[in-house]
C-alpha cells in the first residue's frame, strides 16, 4: 500500500497506522508540506520509524510542474516550468531517437545523459535539450535533497487538442513529441536518482473526463491504441522508468473494466505486450473513476464507507498491480486496514 499521512509531523497516531498497515511508501501532499526544514524532518522521522519496523518506506510526491506540483509552497522551490518548456524545446529534428545520436543539422544545444537500465543493467543514453536538462536536474536534486524517492511522474498521455483533460499537464500534443518529452523527463530525473512513474496507463489523453468525478470510457481498439497511446508508455519503459500508475479509464473496445482493476490491461498488455518489469501501482483508489464503476457505486469521497475500499485493494492486487494507492485520513484508513486483512 501506498498512504497518506495526516499534518506535518510524525505523531503517536501516525506511527500506529504505520504499525498496522506497514506501507511499501507514504505520499507526501501539501497539507503535509509546510517549510523546507519540516518537510525535509518529516520525511527522515518516517524513513527512521520504517526502518525500526524492518521495512523500506519509499516517499513520493506529484511533482509533474505546473498544476501539480506539490513542492512548489517552499521558497527554496526551483525554477520549474515543466510542462511547458518541453513543448517549447522540442526538437525533431536534434535527436535520432533509435540510433541515440544527434542529428548533424541540429542547432540547438543539448546535453548527452546516461543512465543504467535498472532491470538489464545497460547503459541508457538520450540527448536533451541543455535548458530543459537543467531545469529536470535541479529540480530533481531538489526532491532527493528533501528525501524523497519517487516522484508520480511524468504524464506519459497524450494531449491530442484543447479539449483533453491533460492539456495542462501532458509533455505533448502528438504521439512523436509525447515519446520523446517522455523519454527525456524519465532519463533526466533517473539521472538524479529520482525514480519515476508513467501515468496514467494506458493513456487518458483522449477524453476531457476527469476521474477524480467521473467514469471516462474511451473507445479506441487495440492495434490503434498500440500505434498510439502505447507509444510514450513504451518510450518511458524503454528509458528504465521503475514504476507505472494504473488509471481509472475505461476502453470499452478492449476490456470493459477499469484498467486499473483489469488483468488484461496488466497482466496481458503490460506484463506481455509491453514486456513492462517495473512496478504497478493504481491512481488513488478513492477517486470517483473507480468507485463509480465495477460494482462500487455507493462509494464515493462523500460517502466514505469502509465495506467498498477494502474491496478494491484486493480487485486490484489480483489484477496485477504491486501496490495500491489509498488517501484517508489515518483514522479511516485504519479502519479501512483492518476490514482489507479479514479478505486477503
């Protein structure tokens, strides 16, 4: 499981939730971030108390830039214009993206950055443009500087027009562009030990629904979704990125279940297809993308019940996801905790 924690410091409550539910990470949002010296001392108290437990608690965040950026409170926040600097630094015509080697007509700048492939241990190697690999570097040092080792990003979906939900936050507006922002994003936070997620699979570009309120079904078959939406996913895989998040997204011309509790989108398409061998974990299953479909349609932010969460963590670890994402307050989740240990 992946928790979030309540206030800005480790209290008595906290460590007994940590007790119980012994967590693989705890995310930090920005009701938990208050300066940079608490922050940096509340991420520490969590690792320190993991390791009395004997277990290796991971901090993320969401630090995509621009709308989400749970970071950007702090003073100390670097400059940071993802992102929009990767739409404004694309350069089709620098990078040849198969043979990893700059183009000889390219005018612009870029900086050559190499990074190991965690799962065949080869050297990685992607060209970005100078401005935009400053910028990703310091603002990764940035996070591993606070402590923290996962950052839910980058958006690997497509932002196809101005309609689509993710025209705010996605790296690109076309398959090309997107694939390759994507493989820059990954290398250039990988290059600084920041681990990070391609979201939100497999791709929800093409609709303006937001699942934090609603059921988004998007009607795309398999070949097209595979010479498209597939793409930046690949690309983000290809650049060693360790973890996927699993969307609330339906396409109902390739399985009719939410992809985030579906075994054919993980375990057929994503183990296989895709040939994924990093880590899967859902988008917050609490999101009304999920609980409004599947049979869980009295759940809700606003009508919180424990009988229906608990049901989606096991739904959703039978499918094929390593972890699941649940953000309570720690009393419910606490609750929600010991309903979940009655089912596995």
């Amino acid at each position: 499981m992946y928790i979030g924690i309540d206030g800005t410091y480790l209290t008595e409550q906290t460590q007994n939730l940590l007790n119980e539910v012994r967590p693989a990470g705890v995310i930090l949002v920005s009701s938990n971030i208050s300066d940079f010296a608490q922050t940096k001392s509340l991420i520490k108290s969590i690792k320190d108390y993991g390791k009395n437990l004997g277990i290796d608690i991971k901090i993320a965040t969401d630090e995509e830039g621009s709308l989400v950026a749970r970071l950007k409170s702090l003073p100390e926040y670097p400059t940071y214009t993802s992102p929009g600097i990767y739409a404004q630094s694309y350069y089709p015509v620098c990078a040849d993206q198969i043979a990893n080697e700059i183009m000889p007509d390219c005018q612009y700048e870029m900086t050559k950055v190499e990074t190991i492939n965690p799962y065949n241990h080869k050297i990685l190697t992607t060209y970005i443009p100078t401005g935009v690999y400053q910028e990703e570097l310091a603002h990764a040092e940035f996070m591993r500087e606070l402590g923290i080792d996962i950052n839910f990003a980058p958006v690997a979906d497509i932002a196809y027009d101005q309609d689509s939900i993710m025209i705010s936050r996605a790296l690109g507006y076309d398959v090309t562009q997107s694939s390759v922002n994507v493989g820059q994003y990954v290398s250039a936070e990988r290059s600084a030990s920041i681990m990070t997620t391609l979201k939100h699979f497999p791709g929800h570009g093409r609709t303006n629904y937001d699942t934090h309120f609603q059921i988004a079904p998007i009607h795309l078959d398999y070949i097209t979704w595979l010479e498209t939406d597939a793409k930046p996913f690949n690309k983000g895989i290809e650049k060693g990125s360790e973890y996927i998040m699993t969307g609330h997204l339906i396409y109902p011309e390739i399985d009719n279940n939410s992809a985030s509790v579906s075994a054919k989108w993980i375990k057929e398409i994503l183990r296989k297809d895709l040939d994924y061998k990093g880590w899967i974990i859902t988008d917050d299953i609490k999101m009304q993308g999920i609980t409004k479909s599947d049979g869980f349609v009295q759940a809700s932010t606003a009508n919180w019940d424990n009988r229906y969460y608990p049901d989606m963590i096991k739904q959703s670890l039978n499918a094929g996801n390593n972890y699941v994402i649940l953000i309570l307050s720690e009393s419910d989740m606490l609750d929600v905790w010991q309903v979940t240990q009655s089912l596995m």
